[in-house]
C-alpha cells in the first residue's frame, strides 16, 4: 500500500477511461484499495428497495463508482493544468504537498 497523493476534497481531473477529461472534487479516498470517488465521475445505476423502517424510498438511484487512483492527477492550482505531487518539509518541519508542475503548495492551512 502506497501513501494516496490524493485527499478528500481536491479537485481532480481524470486521465484514463471512458470519462477521459472530466473534472471534479474527491469524495472519498480508499488507499488501502488504491481507488477514489470523484464527483460526478463513473456513474452507475443501483437499485433500490423502499425501507419505510428507515424513512427511504425506493427506485433506481445514480451514484458514483470507485475508480484506481492511478487515473487521477491532481489540479495545479496555479495553471488548472494536471500535475504530479510531490512533498516538501518546510523550515519549521511540516511536511506538506507541492505541485511538482509549479511549486505551488496544495495542502490549505
């Protein structure tokens, strides 16, 4: 299991698949799996019984699908532009991400 480059929140575009150039913010992240949710990206149909028990009706619902980490690349925020990630230490120690395309910091303090 390799450390995810990728957090929940952060825009992403997606490089490979059927939704080649899409853009959208990270749901979810599960790096053990290696795999991400990005908003409005992969889109599968689930169907689903009512549960009155727990207030929820029934139907086809659309929701996103996980995808390999390896697909997405980060935004520089700089550019808009994909980029890789690496991690730099600052003076006082912290070590946070840098876009490796611009040297702009990623992570917001």
């Amino acid at each position: 299991m390799r450390r995810a480059r990728v957090k929940k929140g952060d825009q992403v575009v997606v490089m490979a698949g059927r939704d080649r150039g899409k853009r959208g913010r990270v749901l979810e992240v599960r790096p053990r799996e290696g795999k991400v949710r990005v908003e409005g990206v992969a889109m599968i149909k689930r169907h689903q019984r009512p549960n009155p028990a727990a207030g929820r009706g029934g139907g086809i619902l659309e929701k996103e699908a996980l995808i390999d980490i390896s697909n997405v690349q980060l935004i520089d925020p700089a550019s808009g532009k994909p980029t890789r990630v690496r991690y730099e230490v600052a003076g006082d120690g912290a070590k946070g991400r840098v876009a490796s395309g611009s040297g702009q910091a990623l992570d917001r303090e």
